[in-house]
C-alpha cells in the first residue's frame, strides 16, 4: 500500500530554521524554551539562552527562573539528558499553599520574602509560576512579506508557550479519535483587532496520523520515500529499521487525514520530538535500549503533555519573548537567535576573555525581541 502525501511544506527562510529542520543536526532544543534543567539535588525551571556544539556535542547555556527579586546566574549544561521539555512532566503545586491561586504577576513578591504568606522554597515557587505564565503565553517573529487580508500578518516563527517553532514543520495535534495526529504548517496567520485588542492565530496545513500495519514490503529497499519534511521521513526510517531488526515486520507511516486543514492556537499539542533523539532521554537509556531490541520504538509524544495543561490563561499574546518572560529573569537577559543572530550573542561564559560590550548591529537582538507591533498597528 503507497501512502498519498501532498505538497511539500514550503522553502524554508532563515539558517536558524534550516538547522532546526535538519534531521542529522545535533541540537533537541532550541534558544528562548522552557525546559527543566537538573540542578544537582533537584530539578529546576529554566529558560534556554543560548546553544553551541563544543568537541561535536551539543551544549546549552540555561538562565533559572525565579522571584523578581533575585535572580540565580545562568548555568552551563553539556549533557542533554540533564535538560527535559516543558511538557515532559507535570508543574507541581507552589510550595507555598497561598500561591496555589495565584499568578506570578499578582503575587505580592515582598511579602512572600518577609514570610507573610506562609514559608516555603520562594525561588521554586517563582520559577513554578513564571512557567505556568509561558506555557499560557505566546508570541510571533520574523513577519514575512506575504499578500494577506486587511489586519492579517503572515509569519514564519512563533514562540508557541514553552517552544519555537517554525513554518514547515510538524507540531502535535488535538484531534478526535486520534492519539498521534500531526499538522505539518505551512503558514501561521495572525488576525488582529485594535478595538477591542485581539488576536487570532490560524495554523492551515496537511494533518497526519500514525499508522502501524503488517508491513507490505519484503525488504527495505522497497521503502517509500514520503513527501514530508525530512526529520519526520529519518524517523519513519528509524522506526521501521527498528521493526524490521527485530523481525517484527510491523510498518510504520503517516497517512493524510486532512489536506490544507485550519487549525487554531487549543488545537496545537506542542512541538513533535524524534524518537531516537528524545526517548531515551524520557525513557531512560537503558529502557529504550530493551524496548529497541524489543522492536519497540514508540511515538515521543505519547510520553509528554500538552500546552495548555499547566497554564495560567488560555493563549495571552505577548509582544515578544522577553516580554513573555517577564521579571521572572534578570533584566538584561537576551535569546540568541543563533545562526540568525550575530557571533557576539552565542559566546558562552567560559569563552568571553573581555568585558568590552559586542558592537550593536541592526536587525541585532534588540531588533528580534522587539519586531512584534501591537496589536492593530
């Protein structure tokens, strides 16, 4: 049985999106995430500042969310299975029972230091509060100059609550009577309003699901190769390699549900993940490893949450990601935007031998945390 796949999604715009496209590229997560970050004794709340690879091997510079009044110095992490998703597990409860009801910004901060409202841990129960505001939260960049409607803005990356994502690629998908469902978008549309203010996301796409069958062909080079963007057509090939090691000849594919589908913001689960990049991370090494040769390669995304579980709001937009971030982080916080961005604003730490300030380019970092109008400008 050949699959039907329609058009490709379309050309991608920037060297950061190629990167993040590309399905041998090294890195999982991405510049401006919420991630969980291993503190040592704990796991902490953090965002993603920056990213490099170092002697071939990704590594991560990550800033802890807290209170508004102080701020822990970011943190290098060279192991990426000290860092999990945002949706990987679920948010607790604030330390603090007065704060259960609360949002980070309509918590009484120097009341809480002075131990008014109860005693607990204040830095976990900033970084707790701050993540359930970006999970509810979103934002756009890099506009495009496409022909739209009156108050219609086409854009090609977005800041989606915990996650970046771009045009052209697959995002999980709420869709009834389906477990594993993807849309692969192909524009991001943004409908504003000035009076009142408002704004309306729409996703148009090819949706997907997740097919598992006796496998049709009698060896791997009868595979297919489908027309889908070239991360999900590698893990297609894992995952069927996977079976086929193990003799299970179980075949795996995505089948077309719906061509050129509208979608809006409660819709869209969160990013899709490899498998063989992301579940042993969530699994464990060693219980992935069982299950491979098991022939088991199971779907990421039945391991993770969704946007939306967690969140304080449903869907705020925010001018930018700084914006989104808040006083949950110091002041002069930036996001690289990597290979987008310049050199100066992915220097780790550890590689900066002098203070003299990187010379301002336009179109710089500035520019990128501030490009968003309001609404209906």
């Amino acid at each position: 049985m050949k699959p039907t796949y329609q058009a490709p999604p379309p050309p991608r715009k920037s060297a950061e999106q190629t990167l993040d496209a590309d399905p041998h590229g090294k890195y999982i997560y991405r510049p401006g995430e919420l991630v969980w970050f291993n503190r040592g004794t704990a796991w902490g709340l953090s965002v993603i500042a920056k990213r490099q690879i170092l002697n071939d091997k990704p590594r991560y510079l990550v800033q802890p969310l807290s209170h508004p009044y102080q701020h822990l110095p970011a943190q290098i992490k060279d192991k990426e299975d000290d860092i999990r998703p945002w949706l990987a597990w679920s948010v607790p409860n604030p330390t603090i029972a007065a704060l259960r009801n609360l949002t980070f910004d309509t918590v009484p901060w120097d009341r809480v230091l002075r131990g008014e409202l109860g005693n607990g841990d204040i830095q976990v129960d900033g970084s707790i509060l701050a993540a359930k505001t970006i999970d509810g939260s979103y934002s756009l960049f890099d506009r495009l100059d496409t022909i739209a409607a009156p108050n219609e803005v086409h854009y090609n990356g977005m800041f989606l609550g915990a996650e970046k994502i771009w045009a052209g690629e697959p995002v999980r998908l709420r869709y009834p009577g389906e477990d594993l469902a993807v849309l692969i978008i192909q524009k991001m549309i943004e409908r504003t309003s000035a009076s009142p203010p408002g704004s309306v996301v729409t996703f148009i796409g090819d949706i997907y699901k997740f097919v598992e069958m006796p496998s049709p062909y009698k060896t791997s080079a009868e595979w297919p190769t489908p027309l889908l963007p070239a991360r999900m057509v590698a893990d297609l090939h894992y995952r069927n390699r996977v079976s086929e090691m193990a003799g299970k000849h179980i075949w795996h594919e995505w089948r077309l549900l719906e061509p050129a589908a509208r979608r809006g913001l409660a819709d869209i689960k969160g990013r899709w993940y490899e498998t063989e990049k992301l579940l042993p991370i969530l699994r464990g090494t060693q219980q992935f490893e069982q299950d491979v040769r098991q022939g088991i390669a199971s779907d990421s995304g039945i391991w993770m949450n969704s946007r939306g579980d967690s969140s304080t709001g449903a869907g705020q937009r925010k001018k930018h990601r700084l914006d989104t971030f808040g006083q949950s982080v110091p002041a002069e916080f930036k996001v690289s935007r990597g290979l987008d961005g310049i050199p100066a604003d992915d220097l780790f730490p550890d590689a900066i031998t002098t203070h003299t300030a990187p010379r301002f380019v336009e179109g710089d970092m500035d520019e990128f945390m501030n490009l968003d109008p309001p609404y209906g400008a």
